[in-house]
C-alpha cells in the first residue's frame, strides 16, 4: 500500500541522490521516510516467511520467484547492497533447507556458528576503537562497508560507551551525518553496555538452542541476523526484527526445563 500509493503520486517518493567511490546513487524512497526501510521490511518478511516455511515439506516456487524478482528490481531503485545480499543467501539457505540432505546434517555442523553474535560484536567494537584511515587495510575495509566503519569509530569517539546508554541526535543529511550502522556499536552506544549484554547473550542462547532443537531453518534466520547487524542497525528494531523474541522464548524455556531440578535439588 505504501509503495503502490507512492507510485501513484498519492504520498511523495523521495528521490536521494549520494555519490559513492564517483558514481552517483540514485535512491529511492517509495513513500517511507529513508531509502532503506522497503528493502529492509522486504527482506524481514523474506526471512519470517522461511521461518514459517518450516512446517512446509517442499519449496514455494510462488513464493521464491516473486522473491527473486522483487529483490532485484527493489535493489535497482534503492541500491541498499547489504539487504540484497542477505536476501539472496537467505533464499539459497530456503532452497538449501528443504533438500533432504541438508535437513538431515548433523547439528554439530551448525556449533560453529552459535557464537557468532559474541564474536561479531567484539569484532564490531574493536575495529570502531582502533579505526585508523592510514591503514591500507582498515581504508578498504571502510570504503567496502560504504563509510560505516568511520562513523562507528567517530562516535564511539564523540559518545563513549556507558552503563545504560545515552540520548543521541542523529543527523542524516549528506553534510552533517553522524548515523552508526553497526548493530552492535549502535546499542552499546545508545543502549548501554548491559543492553548490549543482554542482546547478544539472548541471541546466542537462542541460536544455541535452535541448533540443539535442529531447527535448521530458525537457525538460519538468527544467522543471517547476526550477519546483518554487523553492517545495518536493524537488529533491536522490533519492527524489522520480530525474531527479538526468540531470545525470551529460549531464555524462558530454558528456564522452565531447569526449574524442576534446582527444586530437586534445594529439597534434597
């Protein structure tokens, strides 16, 4: 509705114009507020979809095609790189799933990845610490992921990392922007350090879990997550991200199985 009313000149579609490495960006906004938020409620849809599609013995041809094409074409007039990636390993992974023989691997190819949001997020934090421009390597890393690791390094500079966060105004326009992508450096910054904590513990209990339960395709969803908070700031967006909550269905859950032996226990 918001895209078609858009098309129709009923709401207006802002038109960003960037420049990127010397070529110029044209974006589109199709009636949302930025660029970005259609390709990122795309794609969140795409990825509960899946989730759901686990009750599901084969592939939606339906459902994947239409994806196909509507990742391309939503790419083309917003140029968001990061959540057209996703997409497409998210539909490979969808594909992947329903094959007899990725269904039936052992969850034990999947342990490696249940530390993945710990790891990223010291990764995150470490590189926004010890961004230097001078690095060859850092300069490319920086230029790859559009500038986010300059900004990620300017504002752990500018707003330090607390307890319980801070409030911050973020400035959007091309001259004064100030905007942290990054998940992780996001929350730690504006949150605080004990949201962040919270977050990361909570999703890495959740794809523990999902991994242990083999339910493949939670786990690929929660990966592909963590994969995405390294870059967008969608992660603690409950309107982007319903998979929030995984982590109190795993930590609650977790908690019921154990209630009944520390009771055990306390009355032995």
């Amino acid at each position: 509705m918001t895209v078609g009313a858009s098309l129709l000149g009923i709401i207006p579609d802002s038109l960003m114009t960037q420049s990127f490495n010397g070529t110029l960006r044209y974006r589109h906004a199709f009636g949302y507020t930025f660029t970005t938020f259609l390709p990122n409620y795309f794609l969140s849809i795409v990825m509960e979809y899946i989730y759901l599609s686990k009750k599901s013995r084969q592939v939606n041809l339906p459902f994947l095609m239409t994806s196909i094409i509507l990742n391309v074409v939503i790419y083309k007039y917003t140029d968001t790189r990061m959540t057209y990636n996703v997409c497409w390993l998210a539909l490979l992974g969808y594909v992947l799933l329903h094959s007899r023989r990725i269904r039936k691997s052992k969850k034990a190819s999947l342990s490696s990845f249940q530390g993945i949001y710990v790891y990223l997020a010291i990764i995150s934090l470490l590189l926004a610490k010890f961004y230097n421009p001078n690095s060859q390597l850092m300069s490319k890393m920086n230029d790859a992921l559009t500038q986010r690791l300059r900004f990620a390094s300017q504002g752990l500079a500018n707003w330090g990392l607390s307890l319980f966060g801070q409030s911050i105004v973020w400035k959007e326009d091309t001259i004064n922007y100030n905007y942290i992508d990054n998940s992780f450096v996001n929350i730690a910054i504006c949150y605080g350090v004990i949201i962040l904590l919270v977050v990361v513990v909570g999703f890495t209990i959740a794809l523990k879990k999902s991994i242990s339960d083999r339910d493949t395709f939670l786990t690929l969803v929660l990966i592909l997550w963590a994969i995405k908070a390294f870059v967008d700031p969608q992660l603690f967006l409950l309107w982007f991200n319903p998979f929030l909550f995984s982590m109190g269905d795993a930590l609650f859950e977790t908690r019921k199985e154990r209630l009944p032996s520390v009771i055990h226990n306390m009355c032995v």
